[in-house]
C-alpha cells in the first residue's frame, strides 16, 4: 500500500507515464494532501479542474488522526533545515505509521525510510 503526496498527484493529473502505474496498486491520500492538491489545481487551472480530480480521488481519501499531526508537527522541526512543508510531513507520518511507502518526488525525503522516491 502506498500513500501518495501532491507531487505525485500532479504527475498523475499530468497523465505522466512515469506515475500512471501507481493508480494500478492500493493507494491513499490523506486528506490534507488532497486538500494541497485541490489548491495547486485550482490555482493552475480552475474550480472546474479542481473538482473534477477531487471526485476522481475522494474515495482514496483518508483522515488523519491528531496524534499523526503532532507527530507531523515534531518532524517538520526536526526537519527544519530541509525546509520540508507540513503536509508533506503528515503524508510521511501517516505511511509510517500505517505501514506504507510514501511516494513523492521531493528530494528532502528521497534517502528516508518507507520512501518510493519518482522522478518526473
């Protein structure tokens, strides 16, 4: 199982064969991950654009509890000089904790434990 991060959402959205495999095997997105994605589309595109990839992934979504927040928050400080945002930090915390890979392509976490790191 793996849980996804923006970076490879927008790949996805991007139709990017390098990630187009991924929707082939068990996947999630928190759901902060998803409301950043939301953003990013909306901000390059449009509501219309947003929508429509919300719905595509809603039923991939997933909450994420508090203690994967604070757990999320002392990361992020413990990765400060990486300059890592928060919700990647929830993304990888929430794989950790649920047994999972976290795919992204931003290099702060490409030499970390439970990362399948894709390029474009």
């Amino acid at each position: 199982m793996n849980c996804l991060d923006t970076y490879a959402l927008v790949e996805m959205s991007k139709e990017n064969d390098k990630f187009l495999h991924l929707k082939n095997y068990d996947f999630v997105i928190t759901n902060m991950t998803m409301a950043e994605f939301y953003g990013v589309l909306y901000n390059r595109f449009d509501k219309i654009t947003a929508d429509y990839w919300n719905r595509k992934f809603k039923t991939f979504c997933v909450p994420v509890s508090q203690e994967i927040l604070l757990k999320a928050a002392m990361l992020k400080v413990d990765l400060k000089k990486q300059g890592v945002s928060l919700i990647d930090c929830v993304g990888y915390t929430f794989a950790l904790e649920n047994n999972m890979d976290f795919v992204t392509g931003d290099k702060e976490f490409e030499k970390m434990k439970n990362v399948q790191f894709m390029k474009k």
